[in-house]
C-alpha cells in the first residue's frame, strides 16, 4: 500500500513536470513530415534525387528505374504522379540535373539521358565515361555534382573483402571530369563516400561512413591531393595524373588520434565534422546545403546531413579557422519512414528525402519511402551557431536565453573526446575527459553566450551539453540541447579576462556525470530510463570452458552472419540445462555480437544499448542488466568469439539479437527452450 | 534443369500476379538491364541484357562489343541483384543460353592469319552507351581501334531469329570482323553458315564476302570491313 502511494506521488510529481513543460517545443510541431504517396507497384528505393526545371522530381532507384513525379507536394489536394522515364541501369546512387541534361551514376559509368523523341521516355543512354569494376557489390559510385569550376564529381566505393580493398581503378577516390569528360583524379582515402555536395562557398564536402580507418561517421571538406583516411586507394596514387603523393606505407596503423597522425603525416586530411558514431547517426549519407532554394528556419548557409540507419537529419555549421574548415553537429529531425540516401530542396522551400533500407536497415521500418519535410514557420529555439573563441566557444541562439539559466554553470557539460585511427573497423571514444567552465558571458541582447572553458583541445570532439538552458520570457528548453563540435584549429584572437563579473554561478555538474552520459535524449524527448550503465559481469561474457563441466559441453554451436543484418540461425531449439558451446563468427562487413536475453526482452535490451552512448562500444554494446543471459563482445569483421553458458532451466522463447545499434530490429533469432 | 523449370513458371506466373518482385519479363516492349553476368566461368561487369515481348533475349558486353549468349523464353531473375543487398549483383538468363563469344566482335589484324585477340584492352575500347529505336531496342555505340563503331541487335519476323547490323566509319585502317567461332563451320547455299554441329545458324546479307579460317581449336567465320562499311547477319538457332 506504501509502495502504491509513492508512485502515486510520483505519477502526480510526472503529471506537473508536463505541466511545466506544456510549451516545450517539438520536432513534430515544428518541422512537419508529409509523407508523399508511392504506387503499390513501385518499389521506390531512392538513389538519387533532382528536380527538373519543369518541378518534375526525377527519382532514380536502386534497380535502375529512374521515375518523373509531378507534384510531390499534393498541391490542390491532389496526388503526385509518376511516369517511368528510363529503367535498366545498374543501381543508380546519384542522379542530377546539369547544363539542360540529366546525368546519373551508375556502378560502371556516369551516364547522360535523353528523350531524343519526346515521348516522356529516354531513348539516348549515354556513357560519358566508363570505369573498370571488380565484380564486388560494394563498389558503390557516387554523384555526379558540379563543381564550381564547372567540372562534375563523383565518388566511387572501395570493395569489401573483409576489408576495404580498391579492386579496380579508381576505387576508393574522387574524381572529376572536365565539361568534355576528361578523367581528373582529384582525391583518395574514401571509405564509402555515400554522399558530396558544394557548401555555400562552393567548396566540396563529402559523408564518409564508420569502418575501417574511419572511426565515425564525418563530413570532410575535400581539396585537390587530399587523402582522407582510408589507404585502399593509394595504390592508384602513381598512375598518371594522380595529385596525391603518399603510399600505404606511409601510413601509420598506430591507433592515434588521426588529427595526430596528420601532424606527421602531410596530406592526411581529417574530418571537418565528426558526427559521433551511434549518438548522430550511424551511416552518413546525404548532404544538402541551406541556400536560397530552402525554408526550414534560421539555418541558411548550414548543411544538412541525413542518416541511412537512423533515418534522421543533423544540422551542421562550419566555420573556418586558420583556413581548415571545422564546426558542430546538433540533431536536427529524427522519425523518417525508411533509411534516408538522398534530399532535395522542393519549390516551395520542403525538403524532399528519398530514403531506402534494402540490405541496411534504418531505424524508420519502411523497405522505402520518400516523404517531405516542412517547416511550420514556429521559431525554433535552438543553437544557430557554435564558433570557437581562442579560449572556448561561442553559442548564438535563434532567440534570447533566460540570463539566469545561461550565466548557471550547471546548465552546461562539456567534454572532450576523439577515436583510433587504426585499420580496425570503427573505434571506441577514447581519451574522453570533462571539461569545466571557467566564464559566462551572456551578449547585451541574450542571444549569445560565450563559455570560456580551463582548456581547449586542439583536434578533438568537444561535447557541448546544455540541459539546464532557458529562453527568455517562454522558459522554453533547447529543442535540441547538445551538439559536438570539431575543433581542428584553435583561433587566434583576445581571451577574455576572468572577473568576479562573468563567473558562473551555481555549481558545475559533477566530472563523474562524464561516465555514461545519457545521450539517448534526441531533442528534448524525456529522458526514458536515464543512463544506462555497461555491463561488468564477467560470467555473462565466459571463454574458458568451466571446470565443473567435466564431460565438456553438451552442445556445440557454430552461428554465423549473413549480409543484410541477419544471423544464419533463427531458431534454435535447445533442451533445458544443456551445457553450450556457442562460437559466433561474423562473416559479415559490420561490426556484430550475440546477445542472448530472457523470453521477451529482446527489443528492451536492443534499445537499452542504443543509450549507451559514447561508452558503449567500451562495453562491446550489452547493457547492464539482468535481461542478458550471455553474450560475445563485439566482433569485428572477419572475428569471430566463443562463449560457454547453460540454457535455462525454465523452458520458453530466449531471444538472441546483435545489440550493435540500430541492428537488433533485424538482426536477431530465437532459442526455444524445451524441458 | 527441373529448377530451370521452376524459374520459368514463376517467371510466367509472376507476370500474371507479380508474385516475384525479381524475375523480370519483358511484356509490350523490351527490356533492358545492366547488370554483372557470370559467362564462362567469369563474372563480368559491363553487361546489359536485352528481353523482347518475342522472348528472344540476349546479352552483350560492352566493353568488349561482344555477343556473348542468346536464350528464348524468359527473360531475367534478379534475386542476386535485388534481395537484400545484392552481393553477387548477377542477373540471372531464364532459359537455356546458346553461349557465343566474349571476343570482341571488331579488331584490326596484322594479316588474315593472324590470331583473333581474346580481349581489347579497358581502355582500348570507350563504349558510348546505346539508343532506343521505336520499338525500344537497342543500337550500341562504342570506339575501338580509332573507328566509330554501332552495333543494332534486333528481332526478326516476329522472334524467327535475330538480327546483327555492325558498322564502322572514321576507321583508319580496315578491320576484320569475327561472325563467328566454333569447332566446325560449314558453308551452305545463299551465304548461309552453320556452326558448331548446327548449333545455330548464320545468314549474311547478300553481297558480303566472309571467309572460314582453321583455327587451332575450330574454325571462325570472318569478314572484312573497309574503313567505313557495314555488315548485317541474322542468326538462328
């Protein structure tokens, strides 16, 4: 009865937080998604995307159809209409429209199309140019855009063999084509470069996707001989016309920071934006710069970053510092239909975003989708801008922030983070330290905030947390309170001078807050469950064989991967008490473990991963909590690990799942448990 | 061959209720499809496929200008292409392939006797893509040995046979051009040819003057072309 009346209190404690919170702004409210309607007869998996001077939105797919829809926006109440233009090219991941044509890329080529006829349908495939391919699925291409200089670009995918391999020609690299399509290798150390795009200054910036050498997602602003990280591509580095210099052996596989690698190694260039792996988004993979064209608030001139995985938006500014282009990631919009690939401004200022989840599955559940994107003309109350000051940062507000809750130190946590550079795929946060906040000074008009902090980190990730923060008059929080901003260079310029005048009040939140930081919040969602901690019990986790089992174990199992998130057994039916010996090999190219639960709890275990965040690779991704029974660490590809434990005694269905996050939707099986 | 069986009934049923999303036929018009093609034993990369409402299809390298199988029936699974990720990205002929050549059609010998290259060279050969004719079939367009060269494939009276119409121009040297190739050939009346056992059979439009050379492993059945010229077979089989 005591039990009851407490939560009680606390269902009425809940109820007034609501209240309080009655005016706090959401996603959903404020940037409206529209889902444009698809023909049950088209499988619209979106490779590419470009509007047409006509409004037209062309739409290539990934089995090679490209689709003309008129009026995606359901103008007059009507429905879009779709008309297939070509079909039969090999899955097409960009599509554009430049100089009065259309241009594509496909695995092969980039090819021009034209309807010679007018009869609404292409009848000239042109191959512009024509590269050599291995055979491997993953030799992805890219583009094309145009540069500034009137020049296309496009990138092309490394192979997997395990590993990122070049295979052929040119994999692994940027290239550009003169206006009469003469091949200029432009750059290497591309992964898998999903998306390219101009900023604003017209300069080149590309999404690159965790693997190995690439310890997270980024976006890098891209020069001509720059080698971005990953060394498969070097081995093209002496053929003629290659601007790049350096060979594999000249790189280091120390498992450094690469911003401290770069330091020794010229040429090495290191990401302009990180977008922290499993926080951000898990696969980088469009880009598309606010100019004029677009009406999503007071963001022109920012770039927009979309995630496969996570079928989400971020929202990046750059600023440049000593001439290297750096900035911060905040969250921008989550909660799309399929895995976002591509997004395009519409005529009426939307944002159209084709998206696609075949063989990579995204968070919104949909094979494919292309839905809209608009802004409810509601001011957001977000951070504009973060630019760094020589002694920390600056934050612009789009609107006034509550004095008192700015000039809080408690409002704030920083801290400080980066990754290996290393052939391993993906990396654990390392070197993470808190930082403090040693001055506050809020501008005249309270819409910025310059924090100056005990010390900056020159190459790292700086983890900008602002829970507490207020605007002014509405007491409204951030809709989205925390961003991670890439300091690559530290300015130049004049520090501001510590006085009883800006120091902060109230009390810095504790460094010990710094282990598992909750970073599940996407916005200002409600914090659901809090930090959920790594798991420490080593008896989940068993390699040797146990001593008590004196006649080995009953069972061996052998389960392995197949591609497209999936295990290679399903359903294992095992008796209760059988001693087992479980050996998970992942054959696949991402990272993946093996995480058995109680009956039920697969879906709970697989989203208390999901909040682990920068600490969760630390814990191989298996949250602590009694619903684990036993689990592999986390694999990379090609590894493989053995565990020993005993089924339950209790006979029902044991769900085994991948708690790699955004996996364990698809990637999971069973184990019935018979007496 | 009781799967390929299979393959083709689902490929006939799909088309009434689109029950496989991955076998493709072509229904009013042809279809075309990029894709790798495993042939001989060999994945390659620069294939497309060609389908007809006649069901007559084939399938042509582009980088090597080469013929390379003819099938009836249905036209394509593409399971290894379209489920999940695709990892093989093979398109798969629905029907049994009379398997020609992956030499390329073209090349420009020292003499007569010279032996037929296996291959041109990546960057020997820049295909151009293709365009459509009226009824959506396919003229290949590429440059190899310094000629522009098309290259129409077509269907003949209603799916009979198939057509083959080649044609160089800016060519700075004349090029001989391989029609055919197998362990036998054999010359019959009105520039007729069958290959291979009667594998299938070739008719060259009259006028045109090929000739059977002895190779070491068979024969091929050649023909001159000038610097700027043309040539049209039809084959059946």
């Amino acid at each position: 009865m005591k039990k009851s009346t407490y939560l009680l209190s606390l269902l009425l404690l809940g109820t007034g937080l609501v209240t309080v919170k009655a005016q706090t702004q959401t996603e959903k409210q404020i940037y409206p998604i529209v889902t444009v309607p698809i023909p049950k007869e088209i499988a619209l998996e979106v490779g590419g995307m470009t509007f047409l001077p006509n409004d037209e939105l062309a739409v290539a797919t990934r089995k090679g159809e490209v689709w003309m829809i008129t009026n995606p926006y359901m103008k007059n109440g009507q429905q879009p209409k779709y008309r297939l233009f070509a079909h039969g090219m090999h899955e097409i991941l960009g599509l554009n429209y430049i100089k009065g044509d259309i241009y594509l890329t496909q695995r092969a080529e980039i090819t021009r199309l034209r309807d010679l006829d007018g009869d609404g349908e292409a009848d000239e495939y042109r191959t512009m140019y024509s590269w050599p391919l291995s055979g491997n699925y993953h030799e992805y291409a890219y583009g094309p855009i145009l540069d500034k200089d009137g020049n296309m670009v496009v990138t092309l995918n490394l192979g997997w063999i395990g590993y990122g391999a070049s295979l052929s020609k040119w994999h692994g690299w940027m290239l550009k084509f003169t206006p009469d399509f003469k091949l200029k290798p432009f750059a290497t150390g591309f992964r898998s470069p999903a998306a390219l795009a101009l900023n604003s200054d017209g300069e080149i910036f590309y999404a690159e996707n965790q693997g190995d050498w690439v310890g997270s997602g980024s976006i890098t602003h891209v020069e001509e001989g720059d080698f971005v990280g990953n060394p498969a591509g070097l081995i093209w580095a002496d053929e003629p016309g290659s601007p790049v210099k350096l060979h594999k052996k000249d790189i280091p596989d120390t498992g450094e920071p690469e911003f401290e690698v770069a330091k020794r190694v010229p040429g090495l260039k290191t990401p302009s934006v990180w977008i922290p792996h499993s926080i951000m988004g898990n696969s980088t993979s469009g880009i598309l710069n606010y100019s004029d064209n677009g009406n999503m608030g007071p963001f022109k001139g920012q770039l927009f970053v979309g995630d496969q995985s996570k079928s989400n938006i971020n929202r990046v500014f750059l600023e440049k510092v000593k001439g290297v282009y750096q900035g911060v990631v905040f969250p921008f919009r989550r909660g799309f239909s399929s895995g976002i690939l591509r997004m395009n401004w519409g005529s009426d200022g939307s944002m159209l975003v084709g998206m696609t989840s075949r063989g990579w599955s995204s968070t919104g559940k949909a094979e494919y989708g292309l839905q809209r994107l608009t802004w409810s003309g509601i001011m957001p109350f977000e951070v504009q801008t973060v630019k760094a000051q020589p002694d920390g940062f600056e934050l612009e507000f789009t609107m006034p922030v509550d004095e008192k809750t700015a000039r809080d130190a408690g409002t704030y946590r920083l801290s400080t983070f980066t990754y290996k550079y290393h052939h391993i795929y993906g990396s654990p946060v390392i070197n993470q330290s808190a930082r403090s906040i040693k001055a506050i000074v809020v501008s005249p008009d309270h819409k910025r905030v310059r924090l100056v902090l005990d010390s900056l980190k020159e190459g790292y990730i700086h983890e900008i947390k602002m829970e507490g923060l207020r605007a002014e008059n509405s007491n409204i929080p951030l809709l989205h309170d925390y961003g991670y901003y890439t300091l690559n260079k530290i300015p130049d310029g004049e520090k501001i001078t510590l006085t009883a005048e800006n120091k902060p009040t109230g009390n810095a939140q504790a460094a010990h807050h710094m282990e598992g930081m909750d970073h599940q919040q996407m916005g200002n969602m409600p914090a659901a469950g809090g930090v959920v901690k790594g798991n420490t019990d080593v008896g989940k986790h068993v390699t040797q064989q146990p001593e008590i089992w004196t006649k080995g174990p009953d069972k061996t199992i052998v389960l392995g991967t197949k591609p497209g998130l999936k295990f290679d057994m399903t359903n294992i039916i095992l008796k209760a008490g059988t001693k087992v010996k479980l050996t998970f090999n992942n054959v696949d190219d991402m990272l993946h473990n093996f995480v058995l639960t109680t009956p039920g709890s697969g879906n709970a275990v697989g989203e208390m991963a999901l909040k682990m965040g920068l600490n969760g690779e630390k814990y191989d991704f298996v949250p602590s909590t009694p619903k684990v029974l036993a689990y592999t660490v986390l694999l990379q590809p090609g590894k493989s690990d053995t565990i020993y434990f005993t089924v339950p005694k209790t006979p029902g269905t044991y769900p085994f799942i991948c708690t790699y996050p955004g996996h364990y939707m698809v990637m999971k099986g069973q184990i019935k448990v018979i007496k | 061959m009781c799967c390929l069986t299979l393959l083709i009934c689902c490929a006939a049923y799909s088309m009434a209720q689109n029950a496989s999303p991955y076998v493709i036929n072509a229904t009013n018009k042809p279809y075309l499809l990029r894709s790798f093609l495993m042939f001989e034993g060999k994945k390659r990369t620069h294939v497309i496929s060609v389908g007809t409402p006649e069901k007559v299809n084939y399938a042509y390298d582009l980088k090597q200008g080469a013929l390379l199988e003819v099938w009836r029936g249905g036209f394509i699974d593409a399971t290894e292409m379209w489920k999940d990720r695709g990892e093989p990205q093979l398109a798969k002929p629905l029907g049994t392939v009379l398997t020609l050549s992956a030499a390329p059609a073209l090349a420009a010998l020292a003499d007569k006797d010279a032996a037929w290259p296996d291959s041109i060279a990546f960057d020997d050969l820049q295909n151009k893509g293709y365009v459509l004719d009226k009824s959506k079939m396919p003229t290949f367009l590429y440059t190899a040995n310094g000629a522009d060269v098309t290259d129409k494939i077509a269907v003949l009276n209603g799916g009979t046979a198939l057509s083959r119409t080649i044609s160089i121009s800016n060519s700075k040297q004349p090029l001989y051009c391989r029609v055919a190739v197998g362990p036998s050939i054999e010359a019959h009346k009105n520039n007729t040819y069958t290959v291979g056992d009667k594998a299938y059979t070739l008719k060259l439009a009259d006028g045109t003057k090929p000739f059977i050379r002895k190779t070491q492993n068979g024969k091929e059945l050649l023909v001159l072309l000038n610097t700027t010229d043309s040539l049209t077979y039809s084959l059946n089989w």
